[in-house]
C-alpha cells in the first residue's frame, strides 16, 4: 500500500489537523488509516478539507501541500495557490515542478487568503 500524507482543514474548528496518514485499498479507495492528532483519532473522519502533500519541498526545505500559497521570485515576486487538476499539481501559471526550488510557503488559503490580494 502507497502512504500518502495529508493535512486537514477543520471549517468548524478553523484549525489545521497534520500528520493525517492514507493510503488505497486493493480496489484503489482512498482510505484513511492513521490519524495521529489524538483529538481526532477516536472520532473516526469528521468533515475535513484534505489537502495532499505535493512530495515537493520549498527553497526552504518546508513540505508544499495543496492549498499553500507561494511566493515565486524574488525580483519581482507574485503569490499563488497551489492545487491539484488533470493529474498535476499546479498553481494558475505553471506546473508546480517548474519552480518549486524558486519559492517559498508564505501561508494557505484558509487562514491567510488576504496574502493572495496583497501583491
């Protein structure tokens, strides 16, 4: 079985949850097997946005997971979410491979949506 690692974004708590641990079963299901915030683990899979680690890291050796916002270039530097579509993850200019050793996690779309608006 393939480990995926994800977060989760609790809307009612408003709280990110790390460390959640999933992987497919024989028939290819995404199932969660291992939830090692103990807040969550006795309760099973509340309502969670999951957002999956890219396996890309930014300049600064930090984890790049779905939802991230980045910030690319330094000269004249722009902001972008990244998410995942067709197979890929990407933000809306690029695949997300192009440039992940040029940028840097600067927040993510739930508690610092305003960083988009910014530049």
């Amino acid at each position: 079985m393939k480990v995926l690692k994800f977060r989760a974004w609790d809307e009612t708590t408003q709280l990110m949850i790390e460390n959640y641990v999933s992987g497919c079963d024989s028939y290819g299901e995404l199932k969660i097997t291992q939830f090692h915030d103990s807040a969550y683990s006795d309760k099973g899979c509340p309502d969670l946005i999951l957002e999956q680690y890219t396996g890309l890291k930014d300049e600064n050796g930090k984890e790049i997971y779905e939802g991230d916002i980045l910030e690319i270039g330094n000269q004249f530097p722009s902001r972008e979410a990244v998410f995942f579509e067709k197979g890929v993850f990407r933000t809306k200019t690029n695949a997300l491979a192009v440039f992940n050793d040029t940028c840097s996690v600067v927040g993510n779309i739930h508690t610092t949506p305003e960083l988009l608006e910014e530049i």
